[in-house]
C-alpha cells in the first residue's frame, strides 16, 4: 500500500483533515557551517554536505509522496542557509513579504527569495523591519503568532499587520536555543478545510517563552500540546503539518507518542545533518498560500 493510500485511509479513520500544501524548498548543496550565528553553529565541526543533500531529499520525496507540490529556488554559492527556505518570506493570499535579516550573513538571501516570488506570480512586498519571515511568523487560523526576542524586531509585528490585515499576536523568545519562533511552536491543524474549521491547534515548548507569552499560549490554546524539553531540544517542534501528517524528528519521541495520542499521523524525517546550522524540518520549508 502506497503511503499516500495509507494516509487518506487514516485520515478517514480519525477524522483530522489533510490539506495539500505548496512548499518552497532549496537544495542544501552549498550547505556547510562556516560561521556562528546560533549555538547549533560550531564552524569547527565538520559538516557532510552529501549527507545533508540526501536527508533533504527524503523530506522533499516525502512531501511528494503524501500529495504535496514542492517548488524549488535555485540554491546561491556563498549562501549555504538558503536551504532554510522559512526565512525567505512569509506569503498569505499570493501576497509574499520579504525579509530584512538580522545578521550580515544571511542578507545575501534576501533579493534572491523576493526576485523568486515575483517571478513566481506573487504580490512582493519589500520590508522596513527586521524580521525573518516565516521562522518568525506563524499562521494559525485567521491569526499570525509572531515572535522577537532573538532575531525579528518587535516593530515588524505592527508592520505584518499592516501587510496582511490580520490580527497579529506577540510572543517573546528567552532562550537563545530556540531564537525563532519556528522552533518552539508547531502548528498542527489545517487554516481551513471543507465546511471551515472550528479552531486551530499547536504544540510548544513553553519553556521557550516569558511568563506573558506563555500566559497568552495557554488563554488562547487550551487544547495545545505541551511539549518537553527533551524533544524540543532536538527541534522536535520543528516541524511541518498538513493537518493530518506531521512532519518530526525521529527523535523527538515523547512528541511522536503525543501527535498519535491526538489522531495525527507522526511521519519521521532525520535532518540531523542540517541540525549542525540551526535548522530543522519547519526551517527548511516555506508554505506559498494562494496566487493560483
């Protein structure tokens, strides 16, 4: 049986709904860890680039396999993070925001993601703050969680609103493990499916976050599943879903048992190779919301 046929029959069984998503990825093949911009980094240590090219094509060949469409940019000499595609922009409704970065190392990646999406038939806007995009900026529902703290500036917030038109929530990163958003929050169920959806859930890592925000997660996602410590620090959070299928770590095992626990299908991908720079599953991918 075809992992596809095993997933609509599951999703039958459990009545979670799977959505076909459209996923941004890049080739990692100029990945390697040349500089420090987070603790994952350690230049000193040596990477595996074939090694880090085949973990992620299993995780593009899965998401083909599950029904998804996966586009890809064309990986830059000299940017090997371009392969964490979630920090190229954050797109709703064919409208694509581009990214202002941080840190010198990663600025290079930000006309080649915005020059893709305009050629790609989105709607770009360019950025005054400093924000990484999706790494930053969550959809869940009608909603956009967004996080500062470490890399995306509290006034960007104001600025998705503006873009988007949505009801933006504020969350502050305190641990410099977890320095986006993306690595500490996972959203689980789809933004819409036939006859609407009551609510969106997510899983965290309340560890992750100050005393407000956390406050905020649990007034807001009382159903959410908490996560640990130990799997949020192998990037178990760090993970992609379609509402039925969630895409984690195959060492993030208490999560795994949690996902199940809840009626979602755990589908195991190892990106260990890419956890040497940072990133995980949710990092290297992009969702692209409408335009066709």
């Amino acid at each position: 049986m075809s992992i596809l046929r095993q997933a609509h029959e599951s999703v039958q069984s459990t009545g979670r709904i799977q959505q076909r998503r459209r996923y941004l990825m890049c080739r990692p093949e100029h990945f390697t860890v040349s500089y420090r911009i987070n603790p994952w980094m350690e230049p000193a240590k040596p990477t595996d680039t074939a090694k880090a090219v085949a973990q992620w094509q299993t995780l593009h060949d899965t998401y083909l396999a599950l029904g998804h469409e996966v586009e890809l940019i064309d990986a830059v000499p000299g940017l090997p993070d371009m392969v964490y595609t979630a920090n190229g922009g954050f797109i709703i409704d064919g409208r694509a925001l581009g990214v202002r970065f941080r840190v010198a190392e990663r600025s290079g990646e930000e006309r080649p993601f915005m020059d893709w999406f305009a050629a790609n038939g989105f709607e770009v806007i360019e950025p005054i703050e400093v924000q990484e995009g999706e790494g930053d900026f969550l959809l869940v529902g009608d909603t956009i969680l967004a996080g500062t703290g470490f890399r995306s500036v509290g006034d960007s917030h104001r600025e998705i609103a503006e873009v988007f038109g949505r009801e933006v929530v504020s969350l502050r990163l305190i641990d410099p493990r977890f320095y986006h958003l993306d690595t500490a929050i996972s959203v689980l169920d789809p933004v819409e499916g036939p006859g609407g959806v009551e609510k969106a859930n997510i899983a965290y890592l309340p560890a992750a976050f100050d005393d407000e925000s956390r406050r905020i997660l649990e007034e807001r996602f009382p159903d959410a599943i908490t996560v640990s410590d130990e799997d949020g620090a192998v990037f178990g959070l760090n993970s992609a879903s379609d509402g039925y299928n969630v895409f984690i770590s195959p060492r993030a095992t208490g999560f795994e048992a949690q996902l199940r626990e809840r009626g979602y299908h755990p589908v195991l991908v190892d990106l260990s190779e890419l956890l040497l720079g940072g990133g995980g599953i949710k990092c290297c991918t992009l969702e692209l919301r409408g335009n066709r």
